[in-house]
C-alpha cells in the first residue's frame, strides 16, 4: 500500500504543477498548451480518488485517538 500512495501522492504533485504552468505561463505555442491539459484531465481522477483516501486515512487516525 506504500508503493502505492507514493506513486499516488507523484501523480498529485504533477496534477499540482501542471495547475502552476497552467495558470502562471503565457503559451505562444498552442500544442504545449493542449499536452498539459490533457496530462491534467488523465490525472484528473487518480488525484481526486488519492485525495478521498487520505481524508478517509486521516480521519480513521482521528476516530482511533478517540477511543
């Protein structure tokens, strides 16, 4: 499970830098453009479903410290 919320946390950094670029960058060349948006659209889903689970993670620790 480690493996996977370290590669699951890589793919929220790069969702989060794209989000930068694409904010942040002029684009003279359209293409660029496009590649990034549509890396952020696929990663789009991984990132929300990794974000859920460590809410839920958090809160399951939360709920223990209670008991």
């Amino acid at each position: 499970m480690d493996k996977m919320l370290a590669r699951l946390a890589g793919m929220s950094a790069r969702y989060n830098e794209i989000n930068d670029l694409l904010m942040n960058t002029s684009f003279s060349d359209s293409r660029e453009y496009a590649k990034l948006s549509k890396e952020q659209s696929n990663l789009q889903a991984p990132v929300d479903a990794y974000r859920e689970l460590t809410k839920i993670m958090d809160d399951i620790k939360g709920n223990e410290e209670l008991l």
